[in-house]
C-alpha cells in the first residue's frame, strides 16, 4: 500500500520551510519539486518531496565555496 505524499499550498510551504514563495515557485518550475495545479492557479507542492531536496541541499559548515 502506498503512502501518499504530504501536500502543502505553496504559502504553506514557504511559511513551514522560510523560503520565499518565489523560490518555492522556481524549485516546482525547474522540476526540483514536484508539484500539481489545482483548479486555477492554485499549485500544491509535494512537501515531503521539498524537504527531502532541502536536506540534500544542505550545506554542512567547512564545506562549499571557499
């Protein structure tokens, strides 16, 4: 039996995570995300899926550019 993901709004999941609903918008645009519209304009966005890419992404201290 498949678990179906946790779905958050797009202003729900820039409130839960602190990133702007623009950079929310931009990750689901490029595919980073995924997501699904619903109705006109309203987009949900795979929050399970945005917070694994979020852990990924995470730059640990003394790594990254130097």
């Amino acid at each position: 039996m498949t678990i179906p993901p946790k779905m958050a709004t797009v202003d729900e999941a820039a409130k839960a995570t602190g990133l702007s609903k623009y950079a929310i918008r931009v990750l689901l645009r490029e595919g980073r995300v995924h997501g699904v519209r619903v109705g006109k304009g309203k987009i949900l966005c795979n929050f399970d899926d945005l917070c694994r890419y979020l852990d990924e992404s995470f730059v640990k201290e003394g790594e990254g550019n130097d």
